[in-house]
C-alpha cells in the first residue's frame, strides 16, 4: 500500500488530470465491450462469454488491415464489420440452438469457442505478442491541460466512447428498431406475433454486440500488445462492470466502465498489489446496497 502517492496526486492538478484520462481510456474500451454484453444478455438472455475472444479477433483483424492498407480508418471497419459478420454467423449456428436452454450448456459452448478462437489467431497470426503501432494521424503534439499531458489519440479514444454511447441510448430510445429491440427484451412472444422475425432480430444484436466488442479490440490495437487470450481479461471486468451498472443498462454499461476504469488508474498509486481486490470489493459493495446494479435490468 502506498497512500502517500495517492494523496500526492490528489494535491497535484497535473497528476489528477493525466490519472482521470487514463482512467477514462480504460473505461471507454470497457464500455464497448460491456455494452455488447449486456445488450446481449438484455434481449437474447443470453451471458456471452466468448465476448471477449470478439474482441481479441477484432484487434487482430485491425492488426492486419492497417499493415495492408495503412488506414486506421479501413482497419477499424475490417474489426468491426468483421467481428459483427462473425457475430451472426455463430449466433445462428450454435448460439440460437441453446436459447432457453441449460445455463451450463450456454457456458460449455462459449467456453469451447474461446479456446478454439485462441488456437485460431495462434495458428494465424502466431503466438508471440504483436503490436500495430499509433498510426500516423495521431503523432501528433500531446494537449496539455492543467500540467497533465494528454495524448491526441486517447482524446480521440474518449470522444469515440462518448458519441456511441450518446449513439447508442437515442437509438434505443427514438429510433423504431431500437424500441422494436427494447420490446423483444421484454415479451419477444408479443414481438414475434405482431410479424417481427425475432430470429432475424437476435442475429442482429448479438452481431451487433460484436462489432462493438470488435471496434473495442481495433481502437484498443494501438495502445495495446495483441496476444492470444488478450479477451479473456477485458471480459472478466467487463462483467464486473455490468454487474455494477445493471446487466440489460446501458447507462449502466458507461457508468460502471469509467468508475472501473477510474478505480484501476488511482488504485495502482495507493494500492498497486491490490488493485484487482478493489474492483471486486467495489462490485460486493454496490451488490450489498443495490443488488440489481446501480441502474436495474432494462435497457435505458
């Protein structure tokens, strides 16, 4: 433990400004995983855990575009569209043969699809760890803000997070797909008598969910070093942060990113061996007093 740095950094505009980015870096990628998962769970009641493996491919997938284009924008739509392809894909195949079934059935076949997607991008891309590298458009000068340094791309990163969340929630809440989605969480019997094809409408959440677990993994690609089994520990807080912010909420989703995001940067100053335990007793915590999460079940 290490309180001293913590309390120093509070007394420092510089420390606080750099330490609340990062933390809203490591939110933003949280919540975009998140978000798919719980708008998963929220419509198809189902718990993805092969979440994290999109993720992992998506960051892959922009790894290899942007060395055979060098567009960061051609490699963010190759995570994407990618990984949201092969969201419906393996929901229509092995996803929707489970619904209503064994929750251990469900885990079973999201489990033996992480290990084999693992085995995948060993097989294809290699076990040694990757890195893709900042593209060129964001070496640029950092901002400077209250003496904390802010680099251009994780501006860029936070205002991505931001815009789909702000995207997400009047879609949800506007749009006629969006409300027809929010139905089908609710009573998908009702939705598929009045001549919806529900069948049609999971495949597309779940590749919904995907894509943006795939954007996550390919603005992620950057700033972080690809290996196999990089998902695993992004879908491990990423439940944790639907467990916070309510699993079915997006609201939730973003809330519960950027506290967990907030709680990793300031928890490796004042408490680096115990980082991971804050999160966890932070989660128990919030359980204790609100055992549905901070903001319910329903998608808001």
């Amino acid at each position: 433990m290490n309180p001293d740095a913590l309390l120093t950094c509070f007394a420092s505009s510089a420390c606080l400004v750099t330490q609340v980015t990062s933390g809203f870096i490591i939110g933003m990628l949280l919540f975009l995983v998140a978000v798919g998962l719980t708008l998963i769970f929220g419509v198809l009641k189902v718990v993805n855990f092969t979440h994290g493996a999109f993720y992992m491919l998506g960051a892959y997938f922009a790894f290899t575009a942007y060395g055979l284009t060098g567009s960061f924008v051609a490699a963010l739509a190759a995570a994407a569209v990618g990984t949201g392809l092969l969201g419906v894909v393996f929901e229509r195949w092995f996803i929707s043969r489970v619904y209503g079934g064994n929750v251990l059935m469900q885990l079973l076949v999201c489990y033996g699809f992480i290990l084999i997607f693992d085995d995948v991008v060993r097989i294809v891309w290699g076990a040694e760890f990757r890195s893709m590298g900042m593209p060129d458009a964001f070496m640029l000068p950092p901002f400077i803000v209250a003496g904390g340094v802010i680099p251009a791309y994780y501006l860029f990163l936070i205002v991505c997070g931001l815009v789909i969340a702000a995207g997400l929630g009047m879609g949800l809440s506007r749009t006629r797909l969006g409300k027809t989605i929010r139905a089908a969480s609710h009573n998908p019997d009702m939705v598929s008598a009045l001549g919806i094809n529900t069948g049609l409408l999971y495949a597309c959440v779940f590749g919904f969910g995907g894509l943006l677990a795939g954007l996550a993994g390919g603005l992620a690609a950057p700033v972080r070093s690809l290996t196999s089994g990089m998902g695993f520990s992004i879908l491990i807080e990423s439940f944790i942060v639907t467990v916070i912010g309510g699993m079915g909420s997006i609201l939730g989703a973003l809330v519960g990113a950027i506290l967990i995001g907030l709680i990793r940067t300031f928890g490796t100053l004042g408490f680096p061996l115990f980082t991971e335990g804050l999160m966890y007793l932070f989660m128990a915590v919030v359980l204790i007093a609100k055992p549905t999460g901070l903001f319910g079940k329903d998608i808001a």
